[in-house]
C-alpha cells in the first residue's frame, strides 16, 4: 500500500484479541478511488507474490473496502469513514511495523 500512496498504514498485532485474524491493517485513501487501488494493490500482491486469494468487500462505493486475506485483515477506508468508526480505538494501541508483516514467512498463517 505503501507503494500506492496509501496514507495513515497501521499494522495492529490483535492476535490476542482475536481467533478469527492475527493482524488488522487500516489504511486511509483521499478518494473512492484511490481505496479500491490500494485494496486491488494488497489483493494482486498476495495473489502474486505468496499464491494467496483474498476476499474483497466494498469495492462497489469505496467509501470502506475490506480485504479478507485469512489471518490478515486489511480496512481500506476514506478519512472520515476512518474516523467516524474508529477501528483503532477497537482493536487497540498494538502496533506494529510494515516490516512484520513482511517478515512472516509462514504464507500469512501466523504472525
């Protein structure tokens, strides 16, 4: 995302808060569409660097799109559609670098 000008990336570790995902990215996009390209960047990357297949929800008004990568969770969202729901505040102050993500060699099953 970092390469489509994707604005605020924040990694959160909820891998104690959840079963369902080890890590939530949000990431805030000017416009409806730069989201969906930032979404199309995370859902083609996956696909084609680590064989992964995503699920995409909200690509149709772009205001939120929600890519479901399995153990990865990434919110695409516009400014105020970011505050108003305040995932940050939700999920907690767990941050961690881009580079986490990066580093974890077991195909996303285990951050």
């Amino acid at each position: 995302m970092e390469e489509v000008k994707g604005q605020n990336i924040l990694v959160l570790d909820t891998s104690e808060k959840s079963s369902f995902f080890d890590c939530v990215i949000i990431a805030s996009g000017v416009s409806n569409r730069q989201t969906r390209a930032l979404a199309k960047s995370v859902v083609e990357s996956l696909k084609e660097n680590e064989g992964i297949v995503c699920s995409v929800e909200g690509e149709d008004n772009g205001e939120w799109v929600l890519v479901d990568c399995g153990d990865i969770i990434c919110h695409v969202m516009q400014p105020e559609i970011r505050e108003y729901y305040n995932l940050e505040g939700i999920w907690g102050t767990n941050s961690v670098s881009l580079e986490y993500i990066k580093n974890c060699r077991t195909k996303l099953t285990k951050c």
